[in-house]
C-alpha cells in the first residue's frame, strides 16, 4: 500500500501485519548532469512502485525521500536517519531504500541492522516502448523480490 488516505485507513486496521517499509531515495539536480539524474529518478521510482504491487498488503511505500545533488552526504544522511527513526517508531520491522544512485553505496555499511539498501543501475526509461520497459522492470523485481523475501525469513 502507499502512503495516502485511501491506504492509510487499511494501514490503521492491519499495521499489525504490515511491517515492512519501501522508501525511494531519490535525487534531484537542475544542473548539467539533470538528465542523469532524472533518470535515476525515474527508475528507482518506478521500481518501487512495482514493489508496492508486487507486496500490497505487507509493505506500506512511503513518500520518496528527495535530496538535491549538491547537499553534503552527512547532511542527507543525517535527514534520512530522522525518517528512519519514524519508520522504527511505526514498528517498521524492515526498510527496504531503493535508489539508483551510486553515492548512497557507502551508506549501506552503516546501516542499522534492519535497513537494507537496494542500489540498482538505472536503465533510461523515457524513450522506451511500454512492454520493453514493463519487462526491464520487471527483470529487476524478480532480482529484488530474492533479497527481500530473504531479509524477512532472517527476522
């Protein structure tokens, strides 16, 4: 489920079910590299929204988590670690960050224990015919699908 009105009231009665959070980890540039980036953008997000299909029931997608290009990493860092807390105090078992972009690779050694980083090339979506882009995608679930259904049976 996402996290709007219409799912939260779902959310409200299962959340004892539903222990598994989804956040994109999107970046944002109008500078030069934009195209890039809005690549990266585009298929971390849709990537994530099939996962949402994919589990509807068991994880909730959040709202993606957006930081611009030039802000230092500790600084993003450091606002991500404030949603993760909330997502924790949610009683989020799980977290699943999926991004495209590579400077969050570093990241995933600090991560606290329940906190999986998904970094995933980005493949330009834009120019695309829908059912070559709907089976990229869908390649790349069934390489996420793995990690996940791992991640919860190791609770």
């Amino acid at each position: 489920m996402k996290w709007n009105t219409n799912d939260v009231d779902v959310y409200l009665q299962e959340q004892e079910y539903i222990d598994t959070a989804v956040l994109s980890l999107l970046p944002v540039s109008f500078a030069e590299d934009k195209k890039s980036r809005l690549e990266q953008f585009e298929f971390a997000y849709t990537l994530s929204n099939e996962v949402e299909k994919q589990f509807k029931g068991r994880i909730v997608q959040f709202p993606s988590f957006t930081y611009h290009v030039s802000e230092e990493q500790e600084q993003a860092v450091e606002r991500l670690q404030e949603w993760l807390d909330d997502l924790n105090t949610l009683g989020m078992k799980h977290i699943f960050l999926i991004t495209s972009d590579s400077n969050w690779k570093g990241y995933e050694k600090t991560c606290e224990e329940n906190v999986e980083l998904v970094w995933v090339p980005s493949i330009p979506l834009a120019h695309l015919d829908g059912q070559v882009k709907h089976k990229i995608i869908q390649d790349q679930l069934n390489q996420l699908i793995p990690i996940m259904t791992k991640k919860w049976q190791n609770r």
